[in-house]
C-alpha cells in the first residue's frame, strides 16, 4: 500500500536505462549506435512505437562517469 511506505533514502539522478557495451568495442561502431538511438523521432510513428515501448520520450547519449553511488550500493547489496 502507498500510504504505508516511506522514503529512507533517495539517491542522486541517474540514466536508469542505459544499454552497455564491453569497454574495448569498437568506437565508430558505438557511435552509430549511439546516433541510431538518438534519431529515434516521437512524430514518426515506427519511433512513437519504440519510445513508447521503453515508456520514454527520447533517447540520450549515455555517460560513463558518476556511477559511483549506485556502484557502491550495488556492491553492498553483493549484486557486483
């Protein structure tokens, strides 16, 4: 029930979506990956589908800094 939870902790925003790739993949090839995604347009209707699929508007480029929160809690939880 929602009124019988409450927050003990909130952590910093982070990309709670990303698709990953092995850190030794081939750099041309990850931005056209990246580009691929990014051109996915909500006005057409094949990119309406799949943004709505994954329940956003847009896809981003991803970062790869600043997962140290979410790392660290990861390895607490002994997920990593």
């Amino acid at each position: 029930m929602p009124n019988g939870l409450r927050i003990i902790w909130s952590s910093p925003g982070y990309s709670h979506c990303c698709f990953t790739a092995h850190s030794d993949m081939d750099q041309e090839l990850v931005q056209k990956i990246t580009q691929a995604f990014v051109a996915i347009d909500a006005r057409d209707p094949a990119g309406n589908a799949i943004l709505e699929g994954e329940a956003c508007k847009a896809f981003v480029p991803g970062i790869t800094t600043g997962w140290e929160t979410l790392e660290k809690a990861a390895e607490q939880a002994s997920i990593l």
